[in-house]
C-alpha cells in the first residue's frame, strides 16, 4: 500500500509538471501525438530551410541555367516558386510544415540581416572619387537613367492609364510600381556587367560611372521625400527641424567618426596583413548603430548601411578584409535565403482581379521601356555605336537583389497585396534574364578586336620602331624581361617604346582600375609598393638607353577573369606588335617548381584568343643557379623553325635582334626526311622559302643550320641540346600536329598554350637559366 500510495504521489507530480508547462505555453514533451516531426521547432525547421534553399539553388544553377547563360539570381528565384503555394506548397502539408507562416519572422530576419551587410559590402567596394572622375558623358547618362524615367512615368501614370484605373488604389499602386521599377542599382549593375564579363571594358566603366551617380540621385532623393513626407503629413515645424537635425547629425557621424576610424584602423594594420578581427567586429557595431539611426530619420536602414560602406576606404588593408571576411558569408548564404524567400512568395493560383493585373504588367513595360529609351537616345547622341549604346541601355535596365528587397520592404509594410507581390517577382526574374540575353546578344566582346589590322613584328619591319606590351604580376617578372628588351634594342636607328603594365589582383574593391602613371598620377604610389619598385626599375632602363627606349607605365587592378581584358585593350590603344606575358609557372635556383597560378595561366589563354597583335609568354628560369652554366660575353639566342606563321613571326623577331651588338643568333630548322606534297604545305614552303633565303647566306650576327628528324623523339632530343647551349630559345606556338616532327609529341601535352615545343621546353627537367618565348603571330580571322 505504501508503495502504491508513492507511485500515485509520482504520477500526480509529473502531471502537475505537465499542466503547469501547458499552461505556460511550452511544449508537451510528454504527449507523442503533439510530436508529428522535429520540423515543429523553430531551429531544427530554420537549418532544414536553409539546407533545402541551398542545395536546391546551387543544383538547378550548376546542372541547367547556367548552361543558358543565365544569372545566378534566376534559379535563386525558380527555386523559391517552387517551395511556394503555386507548386510544392499545394502538396499535402508541405507548406504548414517546412514554411509556416510562424516560421516567417526568422527568415525575413536573415534576409533582412544579409541584405544590410550586402548593401554594406558594396558600399566599401564603391570609389566615390569615381562620380569626380567620370567625363561629362557619365553625367548625363547617370542623371537621365536616375531622374528622367521616373519623371516621365509618374508624371504621365494617369494620361497613360487614364482607361485602366478606376479607383485611387490601383493609382497609388502603379504609382509604387513604377517607383521600384524606375530604380538604378550600382550592385545590380555591377553583377551583370560580371555575369557577361565586360566589366573591364570601356563599356563597363561607363555604366559603373553611370550607375553610381544614379544611387546619389536616389539618395538624395530619399532625403528629399522625407522631409516632404513630414510636412504633407502636416507635422509641427519642430518635428520636421528635428527630422533634418538627425539627418545633420547622421553625416556628420559618418564623415566625422567612420571615415576617420577607418584610416586610424588601416594605420594600426601591419603593412601586406589583413586588418584584425577586432576591427572588422567594430565596423559591424557601425553598420548596425547608423542602420538603427536612419530607420529613426526615416531613411530605410539601407540606405545607413550604404553611406557607411562609402565612408570605409575600398581595397586593402581594411575594405579587402572586410570583403574576405564578410563577402563569402553574406553572398554564399543570406543573399540566396533572401532571394528565395521572395520567391516563396509568388503565389500563381490565388489570382483574381486579373484587371489589375493587367494594370501592372502595363506599368512594368511601361517603366522598362521609357527606362530603355532614357539611357539608348543620350547614347546614340553621343554616337556611341548602336550595338553598345544598346548593351548599355539594356545593362542599367536590368533588375537584381536591390529590386527585390524593396518589394520585400513593401510587402512586409502590408503596402503591396499578394497579387502585386507575386507580380513584382516575376517581373524581376523576367526582366533580368531578358535584360541579361539582350545584352549578351548585342555586346561580343570576342569580336572587339577581329577587323583590327595587322600588327605584328613581321608586318612592321624589321627596321621600323617596335612597339611592346610588357606584362607583369610580381617584381621577379622584371628580370625576365629586362634581357629581353635589351635584346630587343637593335641600333641608335630604331627605337623601342615599351609599355609596361604591372597587374594587381582587385580586391576589396567593385570598380577595375588602369592608372596611368605617366601623367600625374604618381602619387598613387604607396611607399615600397610593388608598383613603385617596377615603375623605378624600367624609369632606369630608360635612362641607361636614352632616346631608344621610352617606357610608358601603367597599374591595372582587376579581377584574375577580366585581366584579359584590360591588357588587349591597352594594346589596342597603343598599336603595339607584340604582348609579352610571364609564363605562370617559377622556379627556384634547384630548379624545383615553387609557384604555378592557375589563374595567370587563364589570364595568358585568354590574351592569346583575343589579342589585337601578336603575344609571346616568356618562360624564365633566370633563378637557376648559374655555376653550372658556361659565362660567356654574348647572348646566345636560338631559333628552332618547323615552319608557320608563328615561326615567321620569330626568325623577323631574330632578325631584328641579331642587329643589336652583343647578341648571337642561330636558326635551327627541323626538316622532315621527305617534303610532304599537299597544296597547302607547298604555299606554306614558299612563304617559310622566302622569310628564310637571307639568312643561309649568313650575315647580322645569325647562323643557320638545319636538322633532319624523323620523328618527335628526334625532336625532343635537338630541343635538349639547344637549352644546354643558348640563354635564350625562341618558338613558334601553333604548328600542324601532323609534321613527322611532332609525332608522338601530343600525348604528353601538358600546356596547350604553349603549343607542342614550347610545352616541352616548359615541362623538361633541365638545371640551367635559359628563357623560352613561345610566340603566336596576330590572328586577325576569328
């Protein structure tokens, strides 16, 4: 009895327990038919959403739209439609379980949270000097891609739709669509000028400039209507004093305070290191303090957060490390979790006025159109051509993460109804894949170059000023290339004009730069810098030849992607003949490989698709210790000739250093045992006949001498003993694989850049200093 009597004590007081928890509004732990699923809590079910959004994004982008072509924000999208109620959330308890309205809050926080820091990001990426330095061409297309749309549309909403509206809501609704629509987003542009990778472009500087001057349109604006907004709601004059007071005062903290922190943290970081930890978590306190601060003014806390990533330094030590730190948090997650959440949105089944439906999609193409014409007629008038005036008009009128997270803002301020949410979604998924295709199909940037002349050394002559693009990425490239141009210098009666560009990696940074040093902008140069130790290095060349060499200095900053872009650009912009690239593998004084940049060798691929002249890669082992070669007092250059217009591109590059003093040449022609009698290799034997006749006769310090192979054994060997005996080997690229010579020799190609010989010279394990440039003559046929 005692022990039944404790038992029933027990089960009282854990019922009790139970009760009590109920009645607090907990969870019964204790009930199994209130446990359907650990999707009933809130963090379980948050890391299934996410999870479900990634995979899902990441799987449709990689397997299908990219193979269209188009953006990544696009799957972002399909993706949040299809876990919505128009598909997935009309099966069974799908929507009640994985996306409950409860569940709601989280998300948007996150969306919210990853919207802040990527409006910040970008805000740090972003150059205000930019707005200074645009010509009066990014002016007036900024000011009439920013003011002119949304001044025409508003102002012509009820003479266009004068038939279609009926009452005072479908007015003020156009009117909120067009607004959004209207908008010129710097991030948005950007990320398309990416996605199609003309952001290095000429092109894509102007839209930068353009898009960037659209935003401080639209910020001041926001400021504007702001203080309108107080007094039209017939607010006390203190109150509106008080309004711009806070404004005052929100500037003033972001000059005063943010600006001058962000130089105390870069002057505090160690030079070439990343700025601490610490640091990047006060810089978060700021965003998130002037975030609170706008949202109190009356600003949308977005636009805090982008004064704020505007007032920190771009590039390194800080902007780079808060770009490192952040950049792959807020765009590999919350950005996606945001994007898709607007797509679960979209509700495709419950629509009903289709009339005011109708009314939207008439402002939409309404606004897109006017938005079109306001940046292609200025275009047009500054006689751009059609095709980029139209790449230009269709960039700025695309539509991206700014657009949708205003329609965000709207539907969670019960402004836009489900219709006109699910309406304003589609509109930016369609308008940015259109906007995306259009642009694609009326901008090729493989093309650019394809009905320039020819520009090689062979068409300029030997006798004629050789005009050079020196390309490099560190400062070891500098002694790889100064033998080379002193080779280059033939006589006090020709003359070299050299180039140099020195590329830097763009980092923390939106918009590419090309500073050019040779008018006034020296002073760029930070102390020690790698910019300046070039720039001294060849000012002293110049000086040691002077009057045959004049060096003209140049720093790009740009994404390993688009580095291609500004090299052939400077090249067309300069006629010069020949680009020369640092092959992107090193070596030390062992000879062992220390450093092999994949990124460097997609660089140099790329330049020899498109360049607008000539290129040669330039394969130093000028680290190799040196005892073990044979010093001698001149420069033993070797030419190996198979035959081709790369090779005719090097024996004219030979002939011309063999007029320099100092400076041997030999010519090494690798016959086949028998000459083949197609039609075409006979044109090609008398075109190598002719560029070759001068030099058996001797003369201008060449020799010439031939070798019989049979096969790519044979060849492997001659190559061997030619980089035991010269500082210096020349190659063509491009050869016909079917040559007896170069049989066998494509199975064990590892370099396609470099063409069949010039692989092998890369790839052998020699221990001596010996250069190779591979050349590729200008192809001018694409």
């Amino acid at each position: 009895m005692g022990n039944n009597a404790m038992n029933r004590h027990q089960y009282t007081a854990d019922d009790s327990f139970c009760l009590a928890n109920q009645d607090n509004g907990l969870p019964d732990l204790y009930d199994p038919k209130k446990i359907s699923t650990i999707l009933q809590y809130d963090l379980p079910r948050l890391h299934f959403q996410l999870a479900i959004i990634l995979i899902l994004t990441h799987s449709l982008h990689y397997f299908l739209l990219k193979r269209l072509h188009l953006h990544r924000i696009a799957s972002q999208i399909l993706v949040g439609i299809l876990l919505g109620p128009s598909l997935l959330g009309r099966i069974g308890n799908f929507e009640a379980t994985l996306f409950p309205p409860q569940g709601d809050i989280y998300i948007n926080v996150l969306a919210r949270i990853g919207f802040i820091f990527f409006i910040f990001l970008w805000g740090v990426k972003m150059d205000p000097k930019m707005v200074l330095k645009t010509g009066w061409k990014g002016w007036v297309l900024g000011f009439s891609a920013g003011c002119l749309p949304l001044v025409v549309c508003l102002g012509s909403v009820t003479v266009v739709f004068r038939d279609t509206i009926k009452h005072n809501y479908t007015k003020e609704m156009l009117s909120r669509v067009i607004a959004t629509q209207c908008l010129v987003s710097f991030p948005v542009v950007a990320s398309v000028l990416v996605h199609l990778k003309i952001i290095n472009t000429e092109l894509g500087h102007l839209a930068l400039a353009s898009s960037l001057i659209c935003n401080f349109i639209d910020i001041s604006t926001s400021a504007i209507s702001t203080c309108l907004k107080y007094w039209g709601l017939g607010l006390e004059a203190v109150m509106i004093m008080q309004s711009s007071l806070l404004l005052f005062i929100f500037l003033l903290f972001s000059i005063t305070f943010v600006k001058p922190l962000s130089y105390w943290i870069i002057k505090q970081t160690p030079k070439a290191k990343q700025a601490k930890s610490v640091f990047i978590v006060v810089m978060c306190i700021m965003l998130l303090l002037s975030c609170l601060l706008a949202d109190n003014i009356g600003l949308n806390h977005e636009v805090g957060a982008f004064i704020v990533g505007l007032s920190v330094p771009d590039g390194p030590p800080l902007g780079s490390s808060l770009v490192d730190k952040l950049e792959f948090l807020v765009e590999g997650l919350l950005i996606p979790v945001m994007v898709t959440y607007c797509g679960t949105k979209v509700d495709l089944i419950h629509l009903y006025d289709l009339h005011f439906i109708k009314c939207i999609w008439l402002a939409i193409v309404y606004s897109l159109a006017v938005q079109i014409l306001s940046v292609l007629i200025p275009a047009l008038l500054f006689k751009m051509p059609p095709r980029d005036a139209l790449t230009i008009s269709f960039v700025m009128s695309s539509q991206g993460i700014v657009q949708l997270s205003y329609h965000l803002f709207l539907d969670t301020s019960e402004i836009f109804d489900k219709e006109t949410l699910t309406m304003m979604v589609l509109s930016v998924l369609f308008i940015n894949a259109a906007m995306d295709t259009l642009a694609r199909v009326a901008y090729n940037y493989s093309y650019t170059y394809a009905g320039y002349k020819k520009r090689s050394i062979q068409h300029g002559g030997v006798y004629g000023e050789l005009a050079m693009l020196t390309c490099m990425h560190h400062f070891d490239d500098v002694y790889a290339m100064k033998k080379l141009l002193e080779a280059s210098i033939p006589d006090d009666k020709s003359s070299v004009l050299v180039t140099v560009l020195h590329l830097e990696e763009l980092v923390g940074r939106a918009n590419p730069q090309l500073i050019d040093h040779n008018f006034g902008q020296k002073a760029t140069f930070s102390s020690g810098s790698r910019s300046q130790q070039v720039f001294e290095f060849f000012t002293s060349i110049e000086q040691q030849h002077s009057g045959l060499v004049h060096v003209h200095f140049f720093t790009g900053m740009s994404m390993f992607k688009f580095m291609h872009q500004d090299i052939c650009s400077l090249a067309f912009k300069k006629s010069v003949s020949i680009i020369i690239l640092p092959f992107h593998r090193k070596w030390n004084q062992q000879g062992k490989v220390i450093s092999d940049n994949f990124n460097l060798r997609t660089v140099n691929s790329n330049v020899l698709e498109m360049a607008p002249c000539s290129v040669g890669i330039l394969i130093d082992r000028y680290k190799i210790h040196q005892s073990s070669h044979a010093v001698s007092e001149q420069y033993r250059v070797a030419l190996l000739f198979i035959g081709g217009a790369d090779d005719r591109e090097v024996v004219y590059y030979g002939k011309r250093m063999a007029r320099s003093p100092g400076i041997h040449i030999t010519v090494v022609r690798l016959m086949e045992p028998q000459q083949n009698s197609n039609d075409n290799r006979q044109w090609e034997d008398i075109m190598d006949f002719e560029t070759l006749k001068d030099l058996k006769v001797g003369g201008f310090n060449m020799e010439y001498r031939e070798e019989v192979v049979k096969d790519g054994v044979d060849t492997t060997q001659v190559m061997h003993e030619v980089q035991e005996a010269f500082d210096l080997i020349l190659v063509g690229r491009r050869h016909n694989e079917s040559l007896p010579q170069l049989s066998g020799l494509s199975a064990w190609s590892e370099f396609t850049e470099l063409g069949l010989i010039g692989d092998i010279m890369a790839t052998s394990d020699i221990n001596k200093p010996v250069s190779i440039l591979v050349v590729q003559q200008q192809i001018t046929k694409r």
